[in-house]
C-alpha cells in the first residue's frame, strides 16, 4: 500500500490544524497505514518566482513523498473566506515540472481531502473549500465531495483540542471514510 501525504498548512507549531495533522499521522499508524507529514509551509518554502530554478528542499522531500502517495490529507485554517497563501504557494511548487515529469504529474489522479480548524463559527468555510476544491481540481487531483469542518464550538471546552474526544473520533471517522480503512 502506498504512503498517505498529510500537508498542515497551520500557522504555528501548535496550531489546532498541525496538532490534528499530527494525531491524524500518528492514527493512521496505529491501523497500519503509512503517512507522512509536512508541515511549517511559512517559513520552509519561500514564494515561488518566475525564477524558479532553485528548488527548496523542502520541496524536494516532498516530490519523494508524492510520488509514492495516491492519497492526500490537507489540514488547513480559513482566513476571511479563502485558504492560506502559503499552503497554495506550497502547491504550486509541488505542481511545477521537474525532470522529466510535465506539468501537475504529481497530483495527476490523487485523491485529495480537506480538514480545516477554524477558532471562529466557520461561517465562511463552505465557499472557501468550494474554492479550494477548484483549484486542486486544476491540479488534476480529484477532491473528496466532503470537507472536515472543526469550529470554535466543537472546541472550546478543551484545554487542548486533542483533549476533545469528540472532535478526534469526528476526525478520524473522516478519515476512514476517505480512506476506506
């Protein structure tokens, strides 16, 4: 079975979105699935120039990953109704050719989900992953009908979001049912 990419665009290393990316990880092992994560987009991965011809490592790493993946998680917070700039500049990188591989080779036919932790009511949720979902569909990456919607108020009883049991079993029922386990 091939390796599941996990891709937390959280904003800190603590952000609800990295923690639930790495309990997912850590999940998915324990039902003897391989993942791997990367996470820290913002400071690992400068912007993407017309001159491209320097590639982060990070981006190397994650090429490896991909290619041997036909699953991707995206953990990622909602900003004013619209995904992080920084998780989309991740993206384009990824779908850059490279060797003797075209245009989005690595996302071409890879099923896609999206999970997204937002500390507000979520209200604009909806709209940004329909947009997302167009973008990643440009991608060639074909994007699971659902989206994993955590809001303030699935989390606000908790110290720690991991803490929350209901969210986890929320989570990982999410990704079971992407996954097929």
């Amino acid at each position: 079975m091939s390796k599941i990419f996990i891709l937390s665009a959280g904003t800190s290393p603590n952000s609800y979105n990295n923690q639930l990316a790495k309990h997912l990880s850590n999940y998915l092992e324990t039902k003897g699935l391989e993942s791997i994560l990367f996470d820290n987009l913002y400071s690992d991965i400068p912007f993407l120039l017309d001159d491209h011809e320097v590639v982060p490592e990070k981006i190397l790493e994650m090429r490896k990953s991909l290619e041997l993946a036909d699953k991707i998680i995206i953990f990622s917070p909602v900003y004013n109704g619209g995904f992080l700039a920084h998780l989309k500049n991740t993206l384009d990188w990824l779908s850059l050719a490279y060797d003797d591989n075209r245009y989005s080779y690595l996302f071409r036919e890879k099923k896609v989900a999206v999970v997204t932790t937002v500390k507000g009511a979520g209200g604009n949720a909806q709209k940004a992953f329909e947009i997302l979902s167009m973008q990643l569909s440009n991608y060639n990456l074909l994007v699971f009908e659902k989206f994993h919607l955590i809001t303030n108020s699935d989390h606000q009883n908790e110290k720690s979001i991991l803490d929350n049991q209901e969210v986890i079993k929320s989570l990982n029922t999410y990704a079971e049912e992407f996954l097929r386990i």
